[in-house]
C-alpha cells in the first residue's frame, strides 16, 4: 500500500499540469497533504464516496499517462544511471558534467 502510495505521489508530482483542477486539487488533498476522504469532502463541498470515486478516477489517468508516456520511469532510469557514474573514477569535468545530469533528472548527489 505505502509502495502504490508512493508511485502515485510521484505520478502526481510529474503529470500534476495535464490532470484537471479538480482532480489535481482532490489528489494534492489526499496524497500530499494527507487528508483523509471525510476532510476533502469537507473542504470541497461533495460526499465522500464522490471525493473516493474522483481520487481513483485521477489515480486511473495518472497511471494511463505513464503507462503511455513514461516519463517517470525514464527519470528515475536517467538519475539512476548518472549516479551510477558518479561513483566511477573521473575528471574534474566529466564529474561535473556527472553531477548536473543528476541534478536536471531530479537525483541528489552523493555526500563527500
């Protein structure tokens, strides 16, 4: 459960401006803000079966865009890869140019 959570918050982080306003916003509730289906419904004025049924509508199409486009998958795969070679003996340079491949696919750099 907490691993689906997870992929679904990164989802939404990286297809967050193609969902609609309200799915983004319900989604943004529950996921990053860790509100319960009760408060959301609360907050936007509707029930909460219809707050649970547009949170998976959104986590449907979350999941349909990634399967089509995977942009998440080739992020992580990138920064993967660049930490990768970050741990390989090299220049000055090359460890630069390293180490900004890993900053632009949203990696974090290995402590010194």
């Amino acid at each position: 459960m907490f691993e689906k959570n997870l992929q679904l918050s990164f989802l939404l982080d990286q297809y967050s401006p193609v969902l609609g306003e309200r799915h983004r916003t319900m989604l943004d509730y529950y996921y990053n803000q860790d509100l319960s289906l009760a408060e959301i419904a609360a907050e936007v004025g509707i029930s909460r079966q219809g707050v649970r049924d547009s949170i998976k509508k959104a986590e449907e199409e979350l999941l349909f865009l990634e399967e089509h486009l995977q942009l998440h998958r080739r992020a992580m795969e990138v920064a993967e890869i660049s930490e990768a070679l970050l741990a390989l003996p090299m220049t000055d340079e090359v460890r630069a140019a390293a180490e900004r491949l890993v900053l632009a696919a949203g990696g974090t750099l290995p402590q010194k």
